[in-house]
C-alpha cells in the first residue's frame, strides 16, 4: 500500500530551482534510500515532504490525501516525523524530558517511551541525563526516539551516521529493520551509500534537483548506480 506519493514535485529558494519533476513512493514498511552528491537536493526534498518548505509545484499525498502546503505542525500530526541533521537536542533538558516532548501534537501508536528504551537499552541508565551530557551516539538515539514517540507512518532521516563511530552507526542501523517493521515508511539521506542501501528496499538517486536513477538495492548495477550519482552520461 502507497503511504507516502510525491508528483511532479517542484521547490524554490527565491529564484533558484533547488526541485523540479520529482516523482516518488515509499509503501507503509518500506524504506527508501535517496542518494546524490552535494547539492543534489535530498536536504529540499526532505524539508518539503516534512512542511518546512512549500512545494512550488506538484502533490505530496500521505495515505492519498494531499498535505502538500501544509504547517509541520500539522504534519506531526498526521504521521510525518523528521529525525534532522545535527538532532536539535533541548540541551538542558534531560533523555527523558526530550523523548516525551515528541509525543506531544503527535498520534497514539505503539511507541512509547518503554518501546523506545527497548528499541535503544543504552538510554535506560542516561534518562536523567541531561542532552548536553550526551555522546554523539546517544543524543542519535534520543533524536529518533523523539520522533518514534509521535507515532509517525512516515520517519525521514537526515545524515543520521553523520560523526558517529562506525561501532555506534552499526547500533543505530541495527534498529531501523525493527522501526519499518511496524509498516513505518522510512526516507533515509546519508552520505555512506553502501549503509543506506544496506537497509533500504529501493533507492533514488538525485542529481541537480532531478531523479536521476531510482530501483531496488537488491542487484543495483553499482556502476550504473555511480553514473547517476556522479552524472555520467
Ligand atoms: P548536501 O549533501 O550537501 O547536504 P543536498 O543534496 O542535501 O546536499 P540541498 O541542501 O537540498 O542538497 O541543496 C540543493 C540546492 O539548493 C543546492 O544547490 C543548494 O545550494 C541550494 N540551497 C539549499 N538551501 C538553500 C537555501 N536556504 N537558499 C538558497 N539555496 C539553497
């Protein structure tokens, strides 16, 4: 079933056409990895499926209803979560205080804070923490649990290795199969193709604004795979 349906997408920054005819679909459990090199527009893509960018054309449809256009806010609420680059932490606030801010304005689902600290047991002993206390790794942790504690359909993930050991980017990967297996759609960016395509059913790689090669990750033809990426035609 198709929960998340872009067409013929298209966004601006002022004049500039960072988007332009993008089409693409994450069923519910499936998990899509969008690939492209610097300034390909993974980041745009993201921000206009989570509200902080309007599209300037096309639809966005969760579940067949167009949310195109629509505040965050709302989008919280219908099912769309975002785990941002960098995690955007309350600082001063501690674990547990952060992962309950994300329940608030989102849905009721199976997600709640002992599911979160099934899903990630390192954060059991450090929910008095406060975010500032945190490794890298954990403050990761709590920034997808936060969004998991909204109950989202749809999680987008930005760049979630992004300075993280290899050790720690392997624990947190770990969980992604358990998330998606709640007929969550997962959209994943990260700049390490071979771990996103480890975990996705299907990829998009973008370039200039476009899609420029979409298809399962099993069998990828990497070189073609790379042609797309680097845009070799
Ligand atoms: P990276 O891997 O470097 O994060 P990306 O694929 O996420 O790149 P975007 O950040 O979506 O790419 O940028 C797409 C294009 O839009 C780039 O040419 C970028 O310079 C431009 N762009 C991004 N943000 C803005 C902005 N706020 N104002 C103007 N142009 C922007």
């Amino acid at each position: 079933m198709t929960l998340l349906h872009l067409e013929n997408v298209a966004a601006h920054y002022d004049q500039f056409q960072a988007l332009r005819d993008i089409s693409l679909s994450v069923a519910a459990g499936e998990t899509l990895a969008v690939v492209g090199s610097n300034g390909a527009g993974k980041s745009t893509l993201m921000k206009v499926i989570c509200g902080a960018l309007p599209a300037s054309a096309g639809r966005v449809r969760l579940n067949g209803q167009d949310i195109a256009g629509q505040p965050a806010h709302r989008l919280t609420a219908q099912g769309i979560a975002m785990v941002p680059e960098g995690r955007r932490l309350f600082r001063s606030l501690t674990v547990e205080d952060n992962l309950r801010i994300g329940a608030y304005a989102g849905r009721k689902g199976p997600w709640t804070l002992e599911r979160i600290y099934q899903l990630f047991p390192e954060l059991v002993k450090r929910r008095d923490n406060r975010g500032l206390d945190l490794s890298g790794g954990e403050q990761q942790m709590v920034a997808i649990g936060r969004a998991l504690m909204s109950n989202p359909q749809m999680l987008l993930m930005d760049e979630i290795s992004l300075g993280l050991a290899p050790i720690v980017v392997n624990q947190i990967y770990r969980a992604l199969p358990d998330i998606a297996a709640e007929g969550m759609g997962l959209l994943i960016v990260e700049q390490d193709i071979n771990r996103s395509l480890s975990v996705a059913a299907r990829f998009c790689c973008l370039m200039e604004g476009r899609v420029n090669l979409t298809g399962p990750c099993a069998d990828t033809d990497r070189k073609a795979l790379m042609d797309a990426y680097f845009g070799v035609s």
